[in-house]
C-alpha cells in the first residue's frame, strides 16, 4: 500500500512555526582532566536537586576521547539531556603532552528528544577553545550561566525538532473508506510534512542522516526494522561520537497516520535513544532488562500503556567490553575503525545478534536502497554533508539571500513517480556480498522461470516493484514563496531547511506507515468476515477479547515492500502483527509451482 494513494488531494499540513528560543539550562559544568586524579569538575554551576558529582564526568567524556581534538558528546541522565563540547590540545610534558577539558549544559528533557540541548553547541565549543588556553578565566561560564538559567517567564518550547516530538504536527484528517471491522479516519502523516520550510540548527544531528545512508548502506533497513520492533540495539564505535545514530530512532518513529490503528498494548511510538553510555550506565541497563522481562511475562490490561523503559532502546558507545554483556541488548552494531574510510575496498559495519549470529539485509532491501539513493540524487548529492561551519545556524533565513523577483519558485526535491526507473547501471554498489542475504535456490529458480515465460521481458512484479518504491519517494516537494525565491545560481545544499534530510525521514516513516497499514487493512477483512461469529483464536489482547490470528500472503509481502524469498522478513512480519495488533500471524512462502507439481 502507498503511503500516499492515487487520486488522493494534497495534504493541508498545519506546522508550528520554527522559533530560535534557546532553551533554558539546568546545568554548567567544566571538566579537565588532572593527571593524578583523573577527569575532575573544575567549575560547575546547577539547579537545587541537580547532582554532578559521579555523573557528567564519565558521561561527557567517554573513552578514546584523548585520540581526538575536540568532540561533541550527547548523553542522558534522569530527566535531563546532556551535552559536552570537548577539547585536546598540546600542553608540556607534566601534563603528559596533553590538555584535555570538555564545558557541558544539563537541559530538560520537557524541551524535546535532546531538549534542544544542540542549539548551546556552539557557544559551548566557543568557551571550551578559551577554557583550553586559560583554565581560570571562569567569567565566561558564569556570564553563559547567568544567560540561560532559568527565568521566571516562561519559554516556547516549540522547536526545530519536529523529530522530536511528531505530535507537534497538526494533521486534517483524510476520510479513507473504513473496513468494517475498523472504522477509523486516517491522518495522512507521512513524514512529507517535515518538509515545509522547516529549518534546522548548524549542530541538528538530523544533518547527519545522509552520511548515515552512507555508513550503513542497505543494512539501514534490517536494522530500521529492528528499531521498530522496538529492540535494545548497542553501536560500538570509536572516537569521535560526533555523529549520532539517533536519527535511527527518529526514523522508527510511528507516524501518525498509524497511530489509532495499533492495539492498546503497542509499543511506544518512539524508541528511546540513550545516546552516548559506558561501563557506568551497566546497572541502568540491567534495570532495564528487568523490566523488560517482567513486561514479557504479564499479558491482559495490566500490560496495557507501556512506557519507554523496559521497551527498547538505541545506544552508543566506546567501551567495547559492553559488548560482552550479550543479555543486556537484543543487537549489537559493530561500527568498522576510522582509518577503514580509506580502504580499497568498502568495510561495512557489522550487524549481529547477542549469538553472534550476522543479520543481512535482503535482496529486495537492496534494490529499496539503490531506489532511495537514485531518487535522492536527483537533485541533491548523497554523499555531500555540509560541514558545521558552513551550515546556515537557526537565525540564518532564506530572507538573506531574497533577490527581488516576485514569481513563484518550486524546487522538486525528490522524483515523482514518473520516470520512476532508477538507471541501475549507475547505481551499483560495491563490496555489499558480505551484508546481502543470498539469493535462495527457490528465488533463483523462481527467476528463471519467469524470464523463460516472459522470453526475457520486465514482468509485471518487477514493475509494480518500482512503482512501490517510486511512491515512497513521490510528491515530496519545497515550495518556496515569491519573498523566498532564490538567486538561480544558490545550491540548494547550503539552504536551512534540510531538504535532503527531512525527505530521508519522510522516506522511512512512509515505509513504515506502508507496512503496518497493510496488516491492519488485513485484520479489517478478517473482522469483516468474522463479525457474525460469537468466538475466534488467536492471541488475547489488552482488554481480554480473542482476537483471531491473521493469513499474510505472499502478495501482502510484497505490498509491505519487504521480500517474499527472506525468512527473516517473514519472521519480522509475524513480530510486528503480535507486538502492534496483538495479533498471531501466519505468512505465506512464495514457492514454484509447475503444472500444479511444486518444484521448489
């Protein structure tokens, strides 16, 4: 199913409007390490009921941090989020030929995801490269304190984050014709909204979801689904930690659009992102696998309005003894070492379950992937992030760079779905037999066959295969309006409104809305057919009815976009259906079938 369906009017998206508040801080701290103590709290400054001491010193600073010059470091505590700006820089040999200090904020959560806690990244960078020089010239942080602590009046917490908080967006619903086992008005939250001239701050870690395409290739997919199955997913990297993957959990995020389908017991509509832990964050994390367990275990109303602990959550990290815990995640991503950019041939990350046993993306992700790198490029470069210096910072409008035309200026960010086949001669990516599931005897043999039907034509499911992804990739567009329009000779990547990386977030929660629509139009045909029965099976849900277990064809695979031939896929089906709907399902294998014989 599309996530946008023909013949259907364009969608009256009411945003808030972008503001550029800094939020209030809870808490200023400056760390240095101290050669015979250790990282130590120089100079710190926090609300009553705040504590310091024993936290932000190993949560601002995780290990490897001496290899680098300076760092950006994000973390999460109680109800806070944190954020560091972290300096190296050549000092004497009493001081083992390095100075290390690293000035961070504590801000609350209420404010978002990350509390906008990247909208003081600059400043922070700013008073950690003076701290550096003269570690005693402490007025810039009270001055920064005294600025930004908290003020009797209150502070919009609207944001540049609609990431964050997907609730923001206020949706006019789209009557869709109801099932008659559902009845239900569906919003059309596709993730499109995201793209109305909304701007991003220089430091917004949603700037670096096309580098983030890039690391991970094809295997973004199984490790989306994993996300939004809701898994305990742990990245092992190295230093810097820059570059966070909580975009992977933005991209997990429920859309609207779905939301009233979903049974009561469902899991969260965002997976909660930990950002950087270490060995100190180990008790938290047994906590939480308790009450994971314990979750597990209970079923009817008591399980009902799951909350974010004990549900799953995305993590990074730079201690890699954590992962020897194997009880305490559910998947382990092993990120390849920096100086691996510059070998010969591409090393991807390695993406494995606490067995050890490797998860691959599937062929039909592949080509889902040279789809989504073909539509994007379109008309904006992939590989090209604009580094921070030369992004546009939140204050930064398309009003600077007005000319005085006063004609309409439309920029298409991504194709339509005409012309929507991708020239897969200039897609190929190298180096991917390591993260590609093999192609299955039955695939092969499936093929074959078809091609021999066909005398070597397209046939119609490869057809309707690109017409799948090219609608995912359809109607995301950036209108601009006649005081908005831009000089013709302005690249659109040094624009504020993150084109490219709102339209990879749309991308996925289109995919999503794709697949748990197809499920839920399933139980609406079930319920239909069995809605003069007194009893079914199946599974009991949250408000102790029997719900009857669902039959998913190999035809309702394909239309969840995901592949007929992966056992892993068809497994993932059948996760989704009890944890959204409460639902057992049985999926459908495709097999080849000759004059009624099955031959494989």
């Amino acid at each position: 199913m599309a996530a946008i369906r023909r013949g259907q009017r364009p969608l009256n998206i009411d945003l808030p409007a972008p503001t550029t508040d800094f939020p209030p801080i809870s808490a200023l701290f400056l760390i240095y390490f101290d050669i015979k103590a250790g990282y130590t709290i120089g100079w710190k400054r926090s609300l009553p009921g705040i504590e310091l001491e024993g936290v932000v010193e190993y949560k601002s600073l995780p290990s490897g941090l001496h290899t680098v010059k300076e760092d950006l470091i994000y973390f999460v505590h109680d109800d806070h989020a944190g954020l560091s700006a972290f300096v190296n820089a050549p000092a004497d040999e009493e001081s083992r030929n390095a100075r290390m200090i690293a000035v961070g904020v504590m801000v609350p959560l209420s404010y978002g995801r990350l509390g906008r806690s990247w909208k003081h990244a600059e400043k922070l960078k700013e008073m950690a490269s003076e701290l550096i020089v003269d570690i005693e010239k402490t007025k810039i942080l009270e001055d920064f304190w005294e600025e930004y602590k908290p003020q009797e009046s209150p502070t919009s917490k609207e944001s540049d984050s609609l990431l964050d908080s997907p609730s923001t967006i206020k949706f006019k619903n789209i009557q869709t014709t109801p099932g008659k086992g559902h009845s239900r008005i569906r919003s059309a939250s596709d993730g499109a909204a995201l793209l109305s001239g909304h701007n991003l701050s220089a430091h917004h870690p949603a700037w670096s979801l096309p580098n983030l395409l890039d690391t991970f290739g094809p295997l973004i997919f199984p490790i989306h689904r994993a996300a939004l199955l809701r898994k305990r997913i742990l990245i092992v990297s190295h230093a810097p930690v820059q570059e966070t993957f909580y975009d992977i959990s933005v991209l997990s995020n429920i859309p609207l659009a779905v939301s009233d389908l979903l049974s009561s017991t469902s899991p969260p509509q965002r997976l909660h992102p930990l950002f950087s832990i270490g060995v100190h964050d180990i008790p938290f994390l047994e906590e939480d696998l308790r009450i994971s367990l314990a979750t597990t275990s209970t079923s009817g109303p008591s399980k009902s309005h799951r909350n974010e602990q004990g549900c799953g959550w995305i993590a990074c990290t730079t201690d890699s003894i954590l992962a020897m815990k194997s009880a305490l995640y559910d998947v382990l991503i092993t990120m390849p070492p920096i100086y691996s950019s510059s070998a010969v041939s591409k090393i991807w990350p390695k993406v494995e379950s606490p067995q050890g046993m490797e998860l691959k993306a599937s062929q039909r992700d592949l080509r889902r992937y040279k789809s989504l790198r073909w539509g994007l490029s379109r008309h904006i470069s992939l590989s090209t992030t604009p580094e921070p210096s030369a992004r546009p910072t939140s204050s930064t409008s398309l009003s600077n760079i007005n000319t005085n035309e006063d004609t309409d200026t439309e920029t298409t960010l991504l194709p339509s779905s005409s012309h929507s086949t991708p020239p897969h001669n200039t897609l190929e990516i190298p180096d991917t037999d390591s993260i590609i599931e093999a192609v299955s005897w039955s695939a092969l043999a499936y093929s074959g066959f078809m091609w021999w039907a066909s005398a070597g034509e397209n046939t119609l499911h490869s057809n309707e295969e690109s017409e799948n992804d090219a609608s995912l990739l359809s109607g995301l567009q950036l209108t601009l309006s006649p005081s908005q329009a831009l000089p013709s000779k302005t690249p659109v990547s040094t624009l504020g409104t993150a084109q490219r990386e709102m339209a990879i977030i749309a991308y996925f929660h289109r995919l999503t809305t794709q697949i748990l629509s197809v499920i839920s139009d399933i139980i609406d045909t079930l319920d239909s057919d069995d809605e003069r029965e007194d009893e079914g099976t199946g599974l009991v849900d949250g408000d102790g009815e029997e719900q009857g277990s669902i039959w998913v064809s190999s035809r309702d695979v394909e239309r969840m976009g995901l592949d007929v031939w992966s056992a892993n896929d068809h497994a993932f089906i059948e996760d989704v259906a009890r944890e959204y709907f409460g639902r057992r399902a049985s999926v459908e294998g495709r097999n080849v079938d000759i004059c009624g014989v099955r031959i494989c």
